[in-house]
C-alpha cells in the first residue's frame, strides 16, 4: 500500500490529525524496550462490541481495511510472530510479510526482510496443510515437546524440543536468538497462558462495529480465570471510520 493509499487514524483526544499505523506504531520501538530474558511481547486482536473473537470461525468477518493495515505494521517492527495453533488452523496464513515495501522497511530498521513465524505445540498437532508451511521464504520455529518428528514442509521448519514448561523456555531460547520484539496474534487460549506467566506487555485491541451475540465464539482470552485481574493501562484511542483502535500497556 503506498503512503497516498494508506489508511489514515484519528487519534481521539489528539486533536484532527490524522496519522498512518506506520506513523503511530513508529514511535514505539519494543526492540529497545526488551529485556534480558524474554522479548517484548506485543499482543494483537480483535473483537467485537459484544466481546467475540471470532466470526463463523475466523476473524475475516470482523476488521476491515484499517484493522489489517494496523497488523501488517505490527508485523513491520516485530523481529517475530507467535501464532496459536489454533488460529493457525482457523485463518491458515502464508507468508507473514508479502509487500517488498514493507520487507524493505524493515531491513532500513535493521531486522530481516520477513519476520519469523513462532508456533508451539506440545504434541505437534498443527494443520500441516496450512499455507504458511508452503511458503517458501517464510522461516518457522516450532518449539514442541514431543519427540515426533514433523513431516517435510516448502517452509524452512526448525523444531526446538524442550523440557519443562513450553512458553517460558520458548520465550528464553528466542530472546538468545536475538529476538526483541515478538508479535503475538492469538488465539484465546494461548493469549491466556501468556498473560499467566505475566508474558504481554502491551495489547493492540480493534472493537469491530459489530455485536454477535454468539456464545460458541470466544473472548480474547479464554480459559480459567486467573488468580487475580491483570491490569492494563490505556495508552491511546484511535478512530478508523467506526471501528476504534485501542492500545493499552499491560500492569506487572
């Protein structure tokens, strides 16, 4: 998308100018903010007004233009991407970052052309058949526990076996590799287990124009209830026609 093409956001309480996701999520620079042990975590979703993560399944049906031009710049300035296996199965993916625009930009930022794809599955129980394994260009780690060796992909799949608990060893070995910023984009559950181990350090959410009233669709994050709320501090409100754009930094 070219910048006179780009989606522009108005920033509630910011006055009226208007300003591109490029723009806005420039300003942030997680790659300075991680720290020693794990990456900063950036945690992206979608829900509707009524609270649904999903629609007939997916998340096609909820953001429109501006919702997608604000995940391909999340994509921008993440060194990788963390995807449930789950949300893997519901949307499929293929190769994360598809315009020489923006792989050229984030080689200018100092990153690779294409961010890393991370998925973790204990058992290896993926959708082998997912587009994101027949991209070529698209490099994947899977951190799994299992000792089942997956089958051959177009992707180039490095498997990580790990003992002990899955995600603070993920979160570890990635942060050796030189990963600073990760991108988590979902599912529910994995966005549960996440927030746990006190793993989110900021939450991107859209509030589609939408209410669904659909009980077998989940929230943002689903499981048992944690121990104790977890807090989140609200950093900015942006307006895309009338979807909103919010950006909260979560509380330790």
């Amino acid at each position: 998308m070219s910048a006179r093409q780009a989606v522009r956001f108005e920033r509630l309480g910011g006055g009226t100018v208007t300003r591109t996701a490029a723009e806005l999520l420039g300003t942030i620079r997680p790659r300075e903010q991680a720290g020693a042990r794990r990456p900063r975590m950036l945690l992206n979703m979608v829900s509707t007004l009524d609270g649904r993560a999903a629609l007939d399944g997916g998340t096609r049906g909820l953001g429109g233009p501006a919702d997608l031009e604000m995940l391909l710049e999340l994509r921008v300035i993440a060194d990788a991407v963390l995807v449930g296996s789950g949300t893997l199965r519901a949307e499929g993916y293929g190769r994360l970052m598809r315009s020489p625009e923006r792989r050229a930009r984030r080689v200018a930022q100092g990153g690779t052309p294409d961010p890393t794809a991370v998925l973790v599955s204990r058992e290896l129980d993926l959708p082998w058949n997912a587009t994101l394994f027949a991209a070529a260009e698209q490099p994947v780690l899977l951190y799994t526990s299992s000792r089942r060796r997956p089958p051959a992909t177009s992707a180039p799949v490095e498997v990580i076996r790990c003992e002990g608990p899955l995600l603070p060893a993920m979160l570890a070995d990635l942060r050796g590799r030189g990963i600073a910023a990760l991108l988590c984009e979902g599912g529910p559950t994995l966005n549960r287990r996440l927030v746990a181990i006190d793993a989110i350090d900021e939450l991107f959410l859209t509030l589609s124009p939408l209410i669904t009233a659909d009980a077998g669709e989940p929230p943002i994050v689903s499981g048992p209830a944690l121990p104790s709320p977890v807090a989140g501090s609200l950093q900015w409100v942006l307006r895309h026609g009338s979807e909103l754009f919010l950006r909260y930094r979560i509380e330790d």
